[in-house]
C-alpha cells in the first residue's frame, strides 16, 4: 500500500522504535498521522512533525489498560473527525517480569481491547471499509528469552492472536499481520526484571550480542506496513526485514 494519503492511528507512538517509526511514515507523505500513547511528550510531536510539515500529526492521550468500552469512545470520536482510518498500530509495551498482570494487560489484553474497538467501524459485516491490523509482537513471540517468560509468553500471544485475525480477514475484511523487531537499543532492554530473579544479568547478557538501531527498526517496520500482507509474520533483526515461515503442526479443518 502506497502511504501517501493515508490515515493511520499509532498506539504507543512516542516510544522508542515508535517515534523513529512515526517519523518513516511521515516520511512516506501519510496524510493523517494520530498517535495514541501513555507518554504526554510534546517535544516528541513537534520532532516528527518537522520531518514533514504537511503531515497532520497529532495525539491524543490513551491508556491501553482502560476499559474497552473508553477505547471504542477514543476510537468513535476518531472516526467522526477523520472518517477513515487505514491502518491502526498497536505497539504499547513493557518488560518486567516481576510485574505479571500488567504485563498480559499492556502486551496483550490492551492490544485485544484496541483491536475490538476498531473493528465495528472496519468490519465489512457492518458496511465498513476493512482496514489493516499492524500488531507489535516480538521475536521472543517466536522463541522465548526464557528468563522472561511472562514477557514472552505475552508476546508469543500477540502473535498467535493476530494470526488467527489475518484467517477472519474472509470474514471481517480486515488485514492483520505483525512486526516483529529482533533485540532494539532502546530504554525497554537496558535494565529489566527476569521472573523470580533468575537472571538478574539478563539486560547485560542481553547487551553483549548485536542489536539494531531504532532507526534501522523503523525503516523495516514502515516498508512492512507498505507491504500490507496480511498474515505476514515479520523478522526486523539487525536491520533486515524478513518474513516467517510458521509450520503447521496441527488443523482444525473448520
Ligand atoms: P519503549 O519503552 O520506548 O516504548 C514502549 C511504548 O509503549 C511507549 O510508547 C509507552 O508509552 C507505551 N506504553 C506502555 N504502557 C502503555 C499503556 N498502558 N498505554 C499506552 N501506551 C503504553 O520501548 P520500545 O523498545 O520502543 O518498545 C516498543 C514496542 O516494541 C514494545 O511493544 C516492545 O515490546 C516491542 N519490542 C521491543 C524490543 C526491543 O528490543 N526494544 C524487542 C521486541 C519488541 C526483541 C526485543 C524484546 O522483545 C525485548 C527483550
């Protein structure tokens, strides 16, 4: 899909990856840039709408932990402003695995959450246009960093989640497929909890293997988003873009 022209919404936007990435896009011309985060950095916004002026960028505040029914209000006032949205990113996310319960609530169930609140205004079901689902997993979704396992286990979720949405796509017109980025130098991995503390050098462990820049991050992440293939399951490690096979090991021929 050319971006040029395109509306798209960008949960968690002011992160790390999430701005550069933010920054890709406006790059590629997109027309309505909306980003949705936590994080209230004003400083941030003015960065990325310097890259491209005639980019509308803007943000709104939004918690993925709220409630659905606040996320499908964020969503309906959007959709009367803008009419259309093309694409929503789903990228909020922590790493922490002394924190369990709010590591599935942002990782995965505030990604759900989104996700339903977008889909009466896509679901062709409804009239609607269809849309595309970018969901931010992780190659720990893959093949876990076991010292996390909460966090991985959170990840490998949103990746068996948005596979099952690309096999509704027949159903709702929906795309969806997922990004997922290889070990990024970014505040998220520099220090961090491993489950019951069994590692407690695991950043540093971590640290000492390559990584790839938020930049090189972003630049994978924006051509991912161009290719729009739904079902695409993709690696962005070391400044590479590169798709997943997932082997079938079972059917449920339904
Ligand atoms: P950073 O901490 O900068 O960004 C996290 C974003 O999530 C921020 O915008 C924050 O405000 C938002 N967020 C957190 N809680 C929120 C909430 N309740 N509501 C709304 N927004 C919320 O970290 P980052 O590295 O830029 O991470 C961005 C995404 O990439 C996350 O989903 C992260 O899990 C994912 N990711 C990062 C890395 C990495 O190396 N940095 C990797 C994979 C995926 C392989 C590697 C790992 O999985 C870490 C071991």
């Amino acid at each position: 899909m050319g971006l040029a022209n395109k509306t798209i919404v960008f949960v968690a936007g002011l992160g790390c990856i999430g701005k550069d990435t933010c920054k890709a896009l406006v790059k590629r011309n997109v027309k309505n840039l909306i980003i949705l985060d936590r994080l209230d950095k004003p400083e941030i916004i003015d960065e990325i709408k310097k890259v491209n002026p005639k980019t509308n960028v803007t943000y709104q505040s939004y918690d993925v932990m709220a409630p659905v029914s606040e996320s499908c209000k964020t969503l309906a006032k959007i959709f009367a402003k803008y009419k259309k949205v093309d694409v929503l990113v789903n990228g909020a996310g922590i790493l922490d695995d002394h924190a369990i319960e709010k590591t599935i609530a942002i990782n995965f169930t505030g990604l759900v959450n989104t996700t339903t609140a977008i889909m009466p205004f896509w679901d062709i079901r409804n009239g609607g246009p269809g849309g595309s689902l970018c969901n931010i997993g992780s190659v720990t979704g893959f093949n876990a960093i076991y010292q996390v396992p909460v966090y991985s286990a959170s990840k490998a979720a949103v990746v068996s989640f948005t596979q099952s949405l690309a096999k509704l796509s027949k159903i709702t017109g929906v795309k969806a497929y997922t990004v997922n980025p290889g070990i990024t130098a970014t505040s998220l991995v520099q220090s961090f909890n491993s489950w019951l503390d069994v590692e407690p050098c695991v950043a540093q462990k971590l640290l000492e293997h390559p990584t790839q820049t938020t930049e090189q991050c972003a630049e994978s992440f924006a051509k991912a988003i161009e290719r729009d293939e739904n079902g695409a399951l993709w690696k962005m490690d070391l400044g590479t873009l590169e798709p997943i096979k997932w082997d079938i090991y079972w059917d449920s021929h339904i």
